[in-house]
C-alpha cells in the first residue's frame, strides 16, 4: 500500500558515464555497419597519441574511420563525451596482486610509478581538464588500488583521498612536464642557448643567494640528470610526509629516505599490453568472485550462529515453560491431594 508519498527518481547518469559502464544502449547497427563506439574511441586516441589532444575532432575522427561525422553522433552525442570515453579507455591500468609482505610506502610508490606510467604511454592525458570526483570504472579501479595500499593506515577517509590526490597530481604534473621538456629545444632545456648571455647580470648583488647557485651550475645541472631519480626523489620526500602522521598515529615506523633507492624491477608496473590486461582483467574478476564469495560465506555464518543462538533460546525458553508448567502442576496435585486428606 502507497503511504501517499512519491518515491523520487534514480538520476540518470550521464550517456559517456553510462557508455563507460556498459549500461546504455547502442544504436541498432545493420549487416554492413561496421562503426562501433569501441572504433569511434580507439581511432580517436591513435590521433590523440600522434599529433595532441587538439588534432581530435569529430569530423577528423569520422575522416580516419570512412565515415561521415553525423555518423559518429549516434554513437557518442558529443565531444565532450568522446573525450570521456577516451581517457577511460586509456586509464585502464595492469593493477598489481596485493602483496602479503609490502608495507604502504612501496604500494603507493608502484602506484604512483604506475600513474606516470600511463601518462608516458597517453601524454595527451594531463591535458585533459578536471571536472570532479572519478566516475568511471577504470579510475575507479585506480582508486580502489590506492585505498588497497593504504587499509591498514591511521588516516582518516578524507585524508586518505587527500594523500591520493597528492600523489595523482605530482605523477601528473611531473609527466606533463616530461613531456614538454621532451618537445622543447634541447638548448633552451640545458641552458646551452641562453646561459652566456645572462652571467654578466646574475650577480651577487643582485641576487646574494641565486648567484653563486647559479655559477656553481646548480640551476640547469650538467645535462646528466635522470628524470627517473628526479621523480623518485620527489616521490621520496612526498611519502616522507605522509610517514610523520602515519607514525605518529602507531602505524608502524617507516624509515625516510635520504636519497632514492634504486627502483625494483619487480616493483615496476605490470607492462601496459593489451594481453597483460586481459590477462589483469581476468584475475581482477576472479579477485572480485572471491571476495564476494567470501562475503557470502561471512554473512551465511553469521546468519548460522544467529539462527544457533535463536535456537538455543527458543530451546531455553521451552525448557522454561516446561518447568513452570511442572511447577504448576505439582503445585495442583499437592493442592488436590491437601484437600482429599481434609475430607477424610
């Protein structure tokens, strides 16, 4: 029965939300359609990966498939919902096992690797804006790593987010600018074009502290840094922060690094391959049966010890009643038995 009032609708997501969810429909495609939302987002990131984010229209993306672009809008309503549907598609990461014996510093660290990884691979990634909270499975599924590295940390949920949205933009910044440096001119890089010109105005009176850095060759080094130990220096000290409140909160001593230390074939991220994820995919799921089985089999327990103590009480109860009815009964007899000898 209707208790008068009107259940409010469950909100709609977005169409590219619910794409990347595999829960909207497709268009009906005849025998000879050979366009698909999977072709229409795979041609779009080989642009993407080529020539920039801003060589990726509609219309180029229609060019490259055969197509024409009204073609492409009855598969994806925009381009805003292509560019969703890309980064998805490119966020999808080889998630490694949970390892028995890491503690949280080196999973953040692979996770962190990982992330730069992915830019490495899709630089055109950090040019995409930020509109809000991660909505979409395969960066969910990155969230849902991190929070694995970090269960049994001290930290509150908002500082647990906090921590991860500290490490997604140093990974991100630091690739972005991997990839900049890489499209600039070596020369103005490493100084070599501009460098001469400047000394006669780089003086100690000027500038008493940058001055004799900058004639040391501090500023721009020697042309031999390696953007790997830069990253790893900076991750270092990153997860040194972290380490103070963690420590403080008795989760567990974590010893901070002074200089990077040599990264770990096996700590690297998995191989960005479309078998390895497959094959990543398919041990996720399994992963995934497991923990829901294993759930299952908590709550049947539960349920089993709840029905073993209802059953025990309902037996206490029983015996209870069944020795108040005794009681009453012996008590009736003695009663009957005091009035027969009274009548004798």
């Amino acid at each position: 029965m209707s208790d008068g009032t009107e259940s409010e609708p469950e909100p709609e997501l977005p169409r590219a939300v619910a794409l990347a969810w595999g829960i909207a429909a497709n268009p009906q495609r005849g025998p000879k359609r050979e366009l698909s939302i999977e072709r229409i987002v795979d041609a779009a990131i080989e642009i993407a990966d080529a020539e920039g984010l801003g060589a990726v229209s509609m219309s180029r993306v229609a060019a490259a498939l055969g197509f024409t672009p009204m073609s492409l809008y009855r598969y994806v309503t925009s381009k805003d919902d292509l560019l969703l549907l890309m980064q998805e598609a490119a966020s999808e990461v080889p998630i490694p096992e949970a390892a028995d014996d890491a503690d949280w510093r080196s999973g953040l660290a692979r996770w962190a690797r990982s992330a730069r990884a992915g830019y490495h691979e899709h630089p055109w990634l950090s040019d995409l804006p930020i509109q809000g909270v991660p909505i979409t499975p395969n960066n969910l599924a990155m969230v849902d790593w991190f929070l694995r590295e970090v269960r049994e940390v001290p930290l509150d949920p908002g500082e647990k987010m906090g921590a991860l949205l500290l490490l997604a933009n140093y990974s991100r910044a630091y690739a972005r600018q991997e990839r900049d440096l890489a499209a600039a001119d070596p020369g103005d890089v490493d100084g070599a074009n501009f460098l001469a010109g400047l000394v006669p105005f780089i003086t100690p009176e000027r500038f008493p502290d940058f001055a004799p850095f900058f004639l040391a060759g501090g500023y721009v080094g020697d042309g031999t840094e390696d953007a790997d130990v830069d990253f790893e220096f900076g991750l270092a000290r990153i997860l040194d922060g972290l380490a103070r409140p963690i420590e403080e909160r008795g989760g567990g001593a974590t010893a901070a690094h002074d200089e990077p230390e040599p990264l770990d074939p096996d700590s690297e991220p998995l191989p960005r391959d479309p078998a390895v994820r497959e094959a990543n995919r398919g041990r996720r799921d399994a992963e995934r049966t497991v923990r829901e089985a294993q759930k299952a089999l908590k709550e049947a327990r539960k349920r089993e010890r709840d029905e073993i103590k209802l059953a025990r009480q309902r037996a206490a109860e029983a015996e209870r009643k069944a020795a108040e009815r005794t009681s009453r009964e012996a008590e009736r007899a003695a009663r009957d038995a005091e009035r027969a000898a009274r009548r004798r």
